[in-house]
C-alpha cells in the first residue's frame, strides 16, 4: 500500500492530537511537533474537520481536537478522508489471472488491519495483536 504525503501528514497529526492533553491543540504545535509544513497542515486539518474528524475553535485559545475519543477514530477513517475509497479491480489474462484475486486479498488484509487501529493505538505506542 502506498499513502500519500498528504495522508502520511494528516495520520501524523491525528495522532498529535490523540496524544495531546485535554482542550484545542494550536496548528503550530502540531506542525512543529510533526515537521509538517504550515500551510499544507491547514488544508489537512480543514479536510479532518469538514469529516467530522475533528474540531475546531478559533481565536488565542484555539486550535483543534478530536471530535470523537481516539479509541473511536481508525487509521482507516483518517485514509478514507484523505485518499477517498479505491474501486479498483483489475483483471489479468492468461495464467496470471489469479494475480487479481491475490492483490484483492491483499487489499482486504490491509482495510482489516486499518480498521484494527485506533488513534488511542497510535498515541498510546501499544498496537493490538494483528
């Protein structure tokens, strides 16, 4: 599976603010924390919240938070938003035919592991048992 920079980034700030104290985490904090480029950062969070992701207050005391607790949030959740939902399914001719029911298999195996992950997961450094 390859992710994007983009969704490389918004799982890295997520998970920012999985581990953050209670209470709106500014986008600075996240970006220095996660080395994401500011502006890059902002599109990112405004795509997390328009999906109900996080949330957000403006003003000197704000910044972002989940807007479910982490234990709720999947990694799949945050991949969803960012990359949408692939469609794919290809076919092969001949004797590779059966490729296109091994990549599907592959696929499921990630999309199960994906929703396997929580935030709470990522901020906690304690994956389940895969």
């Amino acid at each position: 599976m390859r992710l994007s920079a983009r969704t490389q980034y918004a799982l890295r700030a997520a998970a920012e603010l999985a581990a953050a104290p209670a209470g709106p985490v500014p986008a600075e904090r996240i970006a220095a924390a996660q080395d994401i480029p500011r502006r890059f950062l902002d599109n990112i969070l405004l795509q997390l919240r328009r999906a109900g992701l996080i949330n957000s207050q403006r003003g000197p005391d704000g910044g972002y938070w989940l807007a479910r607790p982490a234990s709720e949030i999947t990694l799949a959740d945050i991949i969803v938003v960012v990359e949408g939902v692939s469609q794919e399914s290809e076919r092969f001719p001949g004797v590779a035919e059966p490729l296109a029911d091994v990549w599907v298999a592959l696929r499921e195996y990630e999309q199960a592991t994906l929703t396997e992950i929580t935030l709470a997961h990522i901020a906690s450094g304690s994956l389940p048992p895969l």
